[in-house]
C-alpha cells in the first residue's frame, strides 16, 4: 500500500498537480515506515469513508437487477435463437431452402450481449469498490480505526437518489 493512501486521509495533505502529494507539516513527499507519527484525523478521512461506503453501496445494490437482466435477456436470446431452429426445420421440412431463420438466429446472438455486458460491468465494478473499500479499512485498522456506518437513501417523486451516510467511530485511538 503506498504511502500516499495514508495522506489521502490526512487533514495535513496538500496536493498539487505537478508535485503530487506533499505534507503540509515537512513540505516534503511522505517519508515513513508503516504509519505516519504526525497523521491528523478531522476532515478528510471522514468524508473519504463516506465517499467509500457509497460507491460500495451503489453497486451492491444493483446486483439483483443485474442478475435479473442477465437472465431476462438470456432467455429472451435463446429463445429466439430455438426459435428460429425451429422455423428453420419447419421449412426445410416443407421443402423451402430460406434465410430467414439464420437471420433470427442472429438476431438471437446479437441479444446476448444485452445479457452479459451489464454482468460484466457489476462484477468489474464491485471488484474495484471491495478493494477501494478493503485498503481503507485495513488502513484505518493500523490507527486502530473502527467505524460502522449507516446509508440513508433519499429518493424524490422523480427516482433520483441521494445519499446520506450515518458514521460511528467504535474505536478511534490512532496515536
């Protein structure tokens, strides 16, 4: 873990674009072993550990819909895609050579993907936001950090969603 994840919660960051990220108290790139002996907690890691839980929270939530959409859109694939076999058969049967039911069965692949590209994106997504999630805790564990926190969901008549965290130190003694 990189010694700038520590500063990402420090009140006593300063970042600039061309420097990257510099302590305030020594003017200088971070220089420590395992944990910072000046860190200074107030501002920033609370609202990094909302700003955390939140994105972890928006795309747990919509694994249920995912996996509902997988399986709409599989199904509906591979029933077109039986479909068109079917009708296919049905002709040759009749003696007719046609086109059309490769073309349905293509229509049935090209429904796949409207399957699997929203599963991908969840399974992507929340890959990231358990590791985002993960290196906050395990570094606000080496200050002996504990939190629980709360999601609130506001949603107005429209369906848009805000977010409101309620946050609860359980252990907080990082000196």
């Amino acid at each position: 873990m990189g010694l700038a994840k520590h500063c990402e919660l420090c009140d006593n960051r300063i970042f600039d674009i061309h420097t990257g990220t510099t302590c305030r108290l020594t003017n200088h790139k971070p220089e420590f072993n395992k944990k910072c002996p000046d860190i200074k907690f107030q501002n920033n890691h609370v609202n990094r550990i909302k700003e955390v839980n939140i994105e972890y929270h928006k795309v747990v939530s919509t694994k249920n819909l995912t996996i509902a959409n997988f399986i709409v859109f599989l199904s509906i694939g591979i029933a077109i895609m039986v479909g068109g076999y079917l009708l296919g058969t049905f002709a040759w049967d009749k003696g007719v050579i046609s086109t059309v039911p490769i073309i349905v069965i293509g229509v049935g692949f090209l429904i796949i993907p409207l399957a699997t590209g929203p599963l991908v994106k969840y399974r992507q997504g929340i890959g990231v936001e358990r590791n985002k999630k993960k290196e906050m805790d395990e570094l606000l564990a080496s200050y002996n950090i504990e939190y629980d926190v709360e999601i609130i969901i506001n949603e107005d008549i429209h369906g848009n969603k805000d977010y409101d965290t309620k946050l609860t130190f359980s252990r907080v003694h990082y000196k």
